[in-house]
C-alpha cells in the first residue's frame, strides 16, 4: 500500500514537472504582442523565441536521458529543473532581446531532461501492466499545456506584465525540487551507458544553421536571396553536417538519429507528414499578434480568441485515438491533414469577423490532433526494443516542421507590404503544403495491411 501510495505521489509530481516545461512553449504566443511592446523585436527575429527553445531542447534530450541512466533519476531531474527555472528567471529579467533569446535557450535545455527522466522513472517504477496509464497521465499534459496556456496568459496579461508569465516558473520549480528529494529514487541504475556527443552536436549544428539561413531569406527576393552569402553557404553546411551526421549516426550503437528506420516506407511517409505537422503547429505561435492587428484586442483577449484550437485539438485527440482502432491510421491522417488545409487557407484570407477566425481555429485545432494516428504508425513499424527511439525521432521531425514554420512566417511577413498581408501569403503557402501531404498520406497502409503486418509480427514473436 505505501509502495503504491509513492508511487501515486511520484506520478503527481512527474505530471506537475512536464506541465511546467510544456506550458512554456503554448504560453510564448500570447505573450508576443506583449513582449513586442516593451523590447525591439524585429518582426523576421521573431521565430528565434520559439526556434531557440526547440534547438536546445533538442540537443538535451539524449544527453539527459543516458545520464539519468547512469547517476540516477533523482538527481538529473533536479538538475533540469534547476536549468530551467534559471532560463526562466533570465527571460523574466530580460531587458533587451539577446538576452530574452538566452533565456529561452536556458529554458530549451533544461526542459529537455525533464520529459525523457519522468519517462525513465515510470518504466522503473511502474509495472508493465499500469505502466500504459501512468504514460498516457504523462502524454495528456501536453494536451493539458496547450489547453490551459492560453487562458492562464490571458488572465495574468491582464493584471501583469509578460514578465510574470515565466517568474511564475521560480516558485514552481522550487516545490517541484523540494518533492523530489523526498519522492525521487535516488538509486542510479548502474548502467554504463555512452552518449552519442557526435550526433547531439552535429544535429544541433546542422538544425542551427538550417534555422539562421531560413531567417536570412528574403522571400521578396527569393532567388537572389537563396544564392546570397547570407543564405546559400549556411545551406550547404547544414547539408554536409546532415550527411556527416546519417552517416555517424549509422556506426553509434545508441545514436540519437536511427538511420535504419528510414528503410521502411511507412516510416518516411511519416516522417514527411510530421514535419507538416510542425510546420503547422507553429503557426498557432502567430495566431495572437494576427488577433490584435486584425481586430484590435488587447493581447490578454488575443489569448482567449485560442479556445476554440485548443478545445478542438482537446476534443480531436482522443476522439481520433478511438477511430484510429476502428479505421486505421491513413484515414485519420488524410481528413486531419484535409481539415487543417480548410483552417489554414481560411486563416490566409483574413477573416472579417471573429466568427471566421474561431472557425478557423477549430478547424486547424482538430486538424492537429490527427498527431495520434503518426505515433501509431511509429509503433506498430518499430521493433518492441526500438519504440522508444523511434518515437524520439518523430518528435525530431516534428520540431524540424516546427522550426521551419516559425522561421518561414517570420520572414514572409517580415518582406510582406504589411503585417497582415504577410500572414495570409504565409498561411497560404501553408494550405497547398497540406493539400499536398493529404496526397502522400493515401500512400500509407490501409487498416487491412495494418492488422495483417500486426498479424504477422505477433506469429514471429
């Protein structure tokens, strides 16, 4: 009984932890108009709030996670939430936006082990019988994040400046490190483990670069602009440096990039379709500012105008992990990809009233939430020993579609007439990408191919 109790108070706090780092990244949009007023951000610069976070994050996750293996859980969850209240307090502190885009890096790095490590000690607490559900609690705080982000900065934005969205974080992190000490095990596993340094630098190197000379663009000049020597060296590097990295990454016994999975079909195409997903995922960190250039709202009501994406994507996600069993996979992938087209392209025609803009917002909240049906697809491909690693590289993908959303938004309305015009130039592109992954998705397995390769892999086991 007091083994489960623990266990139960563990699962509380692991909870509270991951909702700490997740709500920093759906809080960032509705803080922007904010952060706007009171720092010089140049409208291009504006993606590196958000590109910064995902960088480091994802250059911390396999570091935190082999070196929870080998000193404990304990200790390197304290540690990343340390870091991350640091980054926190920075960004608070932040006078000017250097020091702002330090902060946010701090931030990245510090949630990177806080996700990974509650993962880890799940697995060694929990039995494989409930360890489904105590994963699942984990995986909706994501949901829980972006449900609860926006009205949390709406009502705070209200009474306080955008600083007290992240000095909220210091008291949080505190609590959260004082429960630790007395919940966490502390035991390290023993484990000899070797961090693959190579693939985490030469990843984080490439995705830098890629993420500077999408930035540098100048999509009123495109042709010139890709052939500047802003851009075009910049690409190139981050292209060698990706080839170096397939091809590290192909000899490291526990690499941060599993080469190998690229050789099953199933996995490309969703691979593909995940950095869509990023891609269109970034641009609810725009969705604020478009509010209060459109319609004139103070910030805190820009914030509020989210519920319906975020109540779609609520509702969606579970409603389409249902049908995911009942249809398979490729259905719900194509009519979320179809849907969040629909949003998308209402979005680039800027809609007149709010009526437009909340249907809008539902449309791509529900469109989002097909994300479910990719996992799927990466589980039943992967090897049992390998899930975990190939469910690492489709969040890989989707912060790659993430990254180059941002930065693309950022840029096209940067060289745009206006604001505006450059958001619906932006959003449009957007919804012929979709268009276009709804054509490659018909390409995945039908639910008759999926229960027959299920089939076949139970009778090999």
């Amino acid at each position: 009984m007091k083994t489960m109790q623990k266990n139960t108070g563990v699962l509380i706090l692991l909870f509270f932890g991951v909702l700490m780092g997740a709500l920093d990244i759906s809080i960032v949009g509705p803080a922007i108009p904010s952060i706007e007023k009171t720092i010089q951000v140049e409208t291009r610069d504006l993606s590196w709030i958000f590109n910064i976070y995902i960088l480091f994050n994802l250059a911390g996750i396999s570091l935190f996670a082999r070196l929870s293996d080998r000193f404990g859980r304990r200790m390197m969850y304290i540690i990343a939430v340390s870091i991350f209240a640091a980054g926190s307090l920075v960004v608070a502190m932040a006078g000017n936006y250097s020091l702002l885009v330090v902060g946010r890096g701090i931030q990245g790095f510090g949630a990177s082990g806080i996700f990974p490590v509650a993962l880890a000690t799940i697995g060694d607490l929990f039995p494989v019988e409930k360890r489904g559900r105590a994963l699942g609690l984990i995986g909706a705080v994501f949901g829980v994040a972006f449900l609860a982000g926006p009205f949390i900065a709406g009502t705070m934005l209200r009474f306080f400046t955008w600083n007290a969205l992240f000095l909220l974080n210091i008291p949080f992190a505190l609590l959260i490190i004082l429960f630790s000490l007395n919940l966490l095990p502390s035991q390290p596993q023993g484990k000899e483990v070797r961090i693959d340094y190579a693939g985490i630098i030469l990843m984080a190197a490439a995705l830098a670069l890629y993420t500077i000379a999408l930035t540098n663009l100048d999509t009123s000049h495109l042709a010139d602009s890709l052939l500047s020597s802003k851009v075009l060296p910049l690409l190139v590097f981050a292209l060698i440096l990706t080839v170096i990295l397939f091809m590290v990454e192909k000899a490291e016994r526990y690499p941060v990039l599993e080469v190998k999975f690229f050789r099953t079909p199933e996995i490309r195409f969703a691979g593909i379709i995940a950095i869509g997903l990023g891609l269109f995922q970034s641009v609810i960190l725009f969705l604020p500012t478009l509010a209060v250039n459109r319609f004139g709202v103070s910030p805190s009501d820009a914030s509020f105008m989210l519920v319906a994406l975020v109540a779609m994507t609520a509702i969606g996600s579970p409603v389409n992990g249902r049908l995911v069993d009942m249809v398979g996979s490729r259905i719900i992938i194509v009519a979320g990809l179809a849907v969040a087209a629909s949003g998308l392209f209402l979005f680039s025609q800027m809609p007149s009233d709010k009526t437009g803009f909340y249907l809008a917002c539902g449309l791509l909240g529900f469109g989002l939430s097909m994300r479910g049906a990719l996992n799927y697809i990466i589980l039943n491909e992967a090897g049992d020993l390998q899930r975990a690693s190939a469910q690492g590289m489709l969040i890989i993908f989707i912060s790659v579609g993430q990254i180059t959303g941002a930065s693309l938004i950022s840029i096209i309305a940067a060289t745009s007439d206006n604001l505006l015009t450059g958001y619906g130039n932006a959003f449009l592109l957007f919804s012929v990408v979709a268009a276009a992954l709804v054509i490659l998705a018909f390409f995945l397995k039908s639910r008759r191919r999926e229960v027959e390769s299920n089939t076949s892999k139970e009778i090999t086991i």
